[in-house]
C-alpha cells in the first residue's frame, strides 16, 4: 500500500494519548514538572489565536500543542498577556515600554529605524510555510509625542513575506524573496510613491549589505555584489563574490576579509588581488551541529576587546577540535573566537529556540535577544 503522508499519519492519531520525549527517550523539557508531558492529540486546521484560547478556556480537557505564549493567554481568558506587557520584567534601572502592538502591528519580522525617527516593520501574517498572497507588508510607526508609543502608524507598501529592511538615504530596501526592492517616499505623505525593483531571483537570500553604488547580498550558495551603474534603481551589473557556500546564515568584516558561517564550517574569504571576488578560502573551524540549518552558526559580532562572537540555536550539537582541545556545545549557546590565538571558548549555554539580533551598547554590555519567547538577556562580560 502506499505510505502515508506525515499529515495523514497525524490524522490517524487523533484521540491517542501521547507523551513528549526528547531524542534520548526522556521526557521532554516542555514542562519540568511532566504534568504536561502528556496529552491527547487533537487536529485542528488554521486557527486564529481567539480560536486557540476559546478552546482552552472553555472547558475543553485536551491538551494542545499550540505556542507556549499563546497557551499562557488562554490561561488568562485574554490575549493581554501577549498584546500588552503582562509579565515582562526588565533589569533595575531600565524601563520597558510597549511601542506598538496588534492589530496594526501583528506578526513582525523584521524592522529597522531610520535617522528621521521613523520605525519601519516587516509584517508577514501567513508565516514562513503559507503560500497565500497578499498578506505581508510594511508599517511606518512613529512617536509624535515623545511618550515612547508609536501614536502614528500607517502601511507603507505592501509585499509577501518581507524578510528584511534597510533605510539607507531615504529609500527603504525590502528583501522580500526572490525580490530585493527599493521603495521611496519622495512627497514626505509616510507611503511609498516610487518603487523599483532592484534585483529578482535571488535563491532563499539571507541578508543585504548596502555598500558603494549597491549591495552585498546573501542568496544561497553565493555572495553577490548588485549595483546600479546608470542609476535607474535597478541592478545592472552583477558580480560574484564567493560561490558554492553551504547555507551561509550570518558574515562580519574583518581581517581584511570576511568571516562567514557556513554550516559544519566556520569560513574566513579574502580579495588578494582587488578584482572583487574571494580568492582566498580558509576553513577555520569545523565540527559546528547542523541539525537544523536555520538555527546554525549566526549572529556575528565583533566584541569591544576585539574578538568575534557568535552563536548557534537549539537541536545542535556542537564538536569542534581547536589547537587547545575540543570545545562542545549543545542546544543553543555562544561562542567566542579570538583571531590572534585562535582560540575557540563556548559560553552562556542553555535552552533558546530561535535567538535572532545581538549588540554591545556604549559601555561594552553584551545584549542579545531571544524572539520566541519575547526574552532579552545582557551581560557585563561574555568571556
């Protein structure tokens, strides 16, 4: 007979109790206490986060395999607790504030700030598997009065699945795969009123670097530098950096070259003959996990004392030999990696899915994020 879809087989499990364990056999870190390691499977079809939490609330005994956030609202019989700033706690002497929030900012993926004050996000309401159209787009938001909340917010352009932003001299790029767009507002009415396309058919592109007359983008397996020689804001010549890189996910300058995550490896490219392109590859480390591709090496930076540090998410398993030993990791953590010794460190190892967006602010404090769970950590020294 034919095999079974892993949607049929789901379905064939409806009213089974189940019970969640890791790769080892033991229960799951879903819920230390094991209370809810255990549930009876339900198959529900799309359903909006009210239709999560009427489930839940009203009475219903099964356990659902939803979002840990939005199983926290439905405890509540709201969605306060994910809209407003119930249970969000900040560090003494900091101050958190809600900005903006749902309906007119709901699903965020991306955002960036322009020097005008204005705050652009990226909103794909369809997530990273829907194949609807017309569900993404751009929001302005600005605070007019200086309260902290964005009082003013309006669409800018609308697009499907934005997954990054750049304002860059008053032109907002959008990559929205497979295009990279240019998008202006040259009347000064907070919606864009010229569009160009900048460049298409970029194969699952990671990211954009504004540089020159163009941009650095990543668009799996290579690296391109796109500019607009004749300036009708569309690329017209194209050039190829490095090719036949393995998913790279994240990149930093430095050394005279390029460090790039390229899962097992951690890869060092370098220009020596100024013709644009790397004709010098090293592999630095490797032995980095690549379990899952999207949670690989990422989120590079270089440290104020001058190291570079870089992390990978959960389901990883990290083994890389350096010259003093092998440093190991798993399931989310950072690394730091000095260039004069070479010398790789693992720290700040625990639970984290999905942690996107690090920094170091004018005193040297090192901030990261962790998205899934709305969370943000910072520490005095990452060594």
């Amino acid at each position: 007979s034919k095999p079974k879809s892993p949607t049929q087989m789901l379905r064939s499990l409806v009213g089974s109790e189940m019970c969640i364990r890791d790769r080892t056999g033991h229960l799951s870190n879903f819920d230390p206490s094991g209370a809810a390691n255990t549930f009876t499977l339900a198959w529900h079809e799309r359903l909006t986060l009210e239709e999560y939490s009427n489930i839940f609330v009203g009475g219903a005994k099964l356990h659902h395999m939803v979002p840990r956030k939005v199983m926290k609202a439905a405890e509540n019989g709201s969605n306060d607790s994910i809209n407003g700033m119930n249970g969000v706690k900040a560090p003494e002497g900091f101050k958190v504030n809600l900005f903006a929030a749902p309906p007119e900012v709901n699903y965020p993926v991306c955002h960036t700030a322009a020097s005008t004050g204005e705050v652009f996000v990226g909103i794909d309401e369809q997530g990273s598997l829907g194949k609807e159209k017309g569900r993404g787009r751009v929001v302005r938001c600005i605070d007019t009065d200086g309260d902290g909340k964005a009082d003013k917010v309006n669409t800018f352009a609308k697009m499907d699945h934005p997954r990054g932003l750049i304002y860059d001299n008053g032109k907002l790029w959008v990559l929205h795969p497979p295009f990279l767009t240019l998008y202006e507002d040259t009347n000064g009415d907070g919606r864009y009123d010229k569009l160009s396309t900048f460049a298409d058919g970029l194969n699952i592109p990671t990211g954009v670097y504004p540089y020159k007359e163009g941009v650095i983008a990543w668009s799996i397996p290579t690296i391109w530098f796109l500019r607009d020689t004749d300036g009708d804001g569309r690329a017209d010549k194209t050039s190829v950096i490095a090719d036949y890189l393995h998913i790279p996910l994240s990149f930093e300058f430095g050394d005279g070259g390029v460090y790039v995550s390229e899962e097992p490896h951690f890869t060092f490219l370098k220009d020596t003959d100024a013709d644009g392109r790397a004709d010098f590859r090293e592999k630095v480390l490797t032995g980095f996990g690549c379990e899952d591709s999207h949670h690989a090496l990422h989120d590079f930076v270089w440290t104020p004392d001058g190291d570079l540090i870089f992390r990978e998410s959960i389901f990883h398993h990290s083994q890389v030999e350096t010259p003093y030993g092998p440093v190991r990791q798993r399931d989310s953590g950072w690394f730091r990696f000095e260039p004069r010794s070479h010398r790789l460190t693992s720290f700040g190892t625990h639970m984290s899915t999905n942690p996107w967006g690090v920094t170091f602010d004018d005193w040297g404090q090192h901030m990261a994020s962790y998205p899934i769970y709305a969370q943000a950590f910072h520490a005095l020294d990452p060594a």
